[in-house]
C-alpha cells in the first residue's frame, strides 16, 4: 500500500510499446495465415494434377 503509483506518462509508455507489439504479432500472423492458405491451394493442384497426368 505505500508503492507509488506509476505516473501516467510511464503507462502510456508501456502501452504504446504493448500496441506495437501486438500490431507486429498480428501482421506476422496474417501473413503466415496468408502463406499457409496460398501453400495449401498450390500443393493440392500440384498433387491432382500430378494424379491425373
């Protein structure tokens, strides 16, 4: 009970190093969601074309 309380501008600090954080993890997920999707279309008609050859 006697810690000081951060000061605002410290919390503000922390969160906008938080949302940068966070932007960052969810471009890379969309990306790696976006990879995962094209990978998986391309390598099924790569293997029903090579099914049907």
């Amino acid at each position: 009970m006697t810690d000081t309380p951060e000061s605002t501008s410290e919390r503000i600090a922390v969160a906008g190093q938080r949302r940068g954080v966070n932007h960052a993890l969810a471009w890379s997920g969309i990306a790696a969601a976006a990879v995962f999707i094209v990978a998986v279309v391309f390598f099924s008609g790569f293997f029903i074309g090579r099914a049907t050859a």
